[in-house]
C-alpha cells in the first residue's frame, strides 16, 4: 500500500523529543525520508532508531541558530538525498516563567535565536531547493501564546509572534509565484514535554484540563505536510479546532 510520505524528504527541527520526535516518527512510518537536527544527536538517534531505516535517516548535531550551521546541516541533507520537500520547524526554547521586568537581556537573545532566527535560517536555506524543485510544505510549529499574550512568558509568547508573522509573510511572497509551496503555522496546545515539566507532574496537569500527547498532535503535521496542490497557505491553525 501507497504511504503518504514515500518518495518524500522532511527536515525537522528539534526532532529529539517531544513533538519533533513524534512527528519524525509518523513521517518515518508514512515513508519519509528524513533529515533531524538537534543539538543532542544521540536523542536524534534515539528518536526513530525502530521506525526509520538507515538509508533513509541522517541525523545532525545542529545549533539552529547559528546560522553556519544551518546551512552546512542543509547543505549535508541535500547532499545526502537531492530534494528538500517538508520542513518542519519545531525545536524552540521556553525561557524560566518570570516577570518581563525579571527577565535577562540574554535570554531574550536566546530565545529569539532559537525560536525566530532559527526557523528564518531554516526556512532561507531550504527555500531554494524546494523553488528549484517547484514544490515544499513549510510548518512552523508555534503557540496560542503568540496572539493571546502570556503573562509570565512575555518574551516566549513574542518570538512566537515573530514567528507567526514570518509565516504569513512568506506565504504570501509565495502565493502566486508559481511553485507549489505552502507555508502554514500548527498551534499544538499543552503538550507533556521535555519544554514543560510541569506537564509531567499531576498537580500541574489537573489545572491545565486540556493536556495532550505529542503523539495526538503529530497527525495535525502530517496533515499540513500533504496539503494538496492549492491548499491554503498562511495560516495559524490550532490543534483540536476545525481547519
Ligand atoms: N509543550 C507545549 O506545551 C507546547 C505548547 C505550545 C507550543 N509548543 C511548541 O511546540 C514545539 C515543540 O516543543 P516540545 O513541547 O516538543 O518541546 P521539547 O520536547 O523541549 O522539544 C524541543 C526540541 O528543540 C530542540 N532544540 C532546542 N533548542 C535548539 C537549538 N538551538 N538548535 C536545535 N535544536 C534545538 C531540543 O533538542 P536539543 O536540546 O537536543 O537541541 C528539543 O528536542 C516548540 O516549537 C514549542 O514552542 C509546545
């Protein structure tokens, strides 16, 4: 039987846990090959190691937001499998919870790294192997923080704003150019994560009613990654409402 992802190449940010990891793990399953980066390659490793051949897997220790590494992980996966056809932004950083005023110019640097300019290399480094190729599906992976506001993760909720924007933005560079390429953003809700411990402990669970997996929001990435030629493009859609 056909999978969705057979013949398809998918970068994927932040693959090591959480929802990169899940994620890698469907779009192993449904063919894929794939390309993960993350700064902990033995993670990487262990992420797909029963899901994903070794002819279709290259993992790389990468620090998105340094830009030379960005493009030397880029350069490698194109090397490695010719075509870039899905990218999927999911690594970021949530700094400590803190008042705006309590937070450090230094974390605000890192998250921004992270967070936006780490999605803007990746997303600037695939661009032209998938315009080349006249075909892409770009996911960035953000959070209801972006346009709500969160009190506490002042500095979280804006780069996830930033990211939202850029979102837009190159979804509407793209429309009407001509290539296929669709560029969306996938607001996963509360997941139980590495990036929130409290998730993990029960107290915290029981005042966040709506907790989920990573592995029921994977689908949802999978969804954006096939979208159909003409599928929409530039948009924030949340998990669990209707899209
Ligand atoms: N968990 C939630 O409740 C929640 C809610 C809304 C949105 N989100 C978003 O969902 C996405 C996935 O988060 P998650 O919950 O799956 O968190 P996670 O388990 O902490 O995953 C984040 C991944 O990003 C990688 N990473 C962090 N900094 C990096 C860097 N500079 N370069 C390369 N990789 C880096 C980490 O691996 P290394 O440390 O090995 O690099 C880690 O595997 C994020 O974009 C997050 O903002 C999460």
């Amino acid at each position: 039987m056909d999978r969705l992802l057979d013949g398809r190449v998918a970068f994927i940010s932040g693959a090591g846990s959480g929802l990169g990891r899940a994620t890698a793990r469907l779009f192993a399953a449904e063919g894929a090959a794939l390309v993960l980066l993350g700064r902990r390659i033995g993670r990487l490793e262990e992420a797909v190691r029963d899901v994903a051949p070794a002819d279709r897997l290259l993992t790389i220790a990468c620090d998105i937001g340094d830009f030379r590494s960005v493009q030397d992980a880029v350069a490698r996966g194109l090397k490695r499998f010719g075509q870039i056809d899905i990218l999927v932004n999911s690594a970021a950083i949530l700094p400590p919870r803190g008042a705006l005023v309590r937070t450090t110019p230094d974390e605000w640097d890192r998250a921004f790294a992270t967070n936006v300019s780490g999605a803007f290399y990746l997303m600037r480094e695939v661009l032209p192997a998938m315009e080349s190729a006249g075909y892409g599906r770009i996911i960035n992976v953000t959070s209801g923080w972006s346009c709500d506001g969160a009190p506490g993760y002042a500095v979280y909720a804006a780069t996830k704003a930033a990211l939202d924007s850029l979102t837009r933005s190159l979804a509407g560079e793209l429309a009407g150019s001509g290539v296929d390429i669709l560029v969306n953003a996938l607001s996963p809700g509360v997941m139980r994560s590495d990036m929130w411990p409290e998730g993990r402990d029960p107290e915290e669970v029981a005042m966040w009613p709506d907790v989920r997996d990573p592995e029921e929001v994977a689908p949802d990435l999978l969804r954006l990654a096939t979208l159909p030629t003409g599928g929409f493009s530039g948009r924030i859609v949340r998990h669990g409402e209707p899209w």
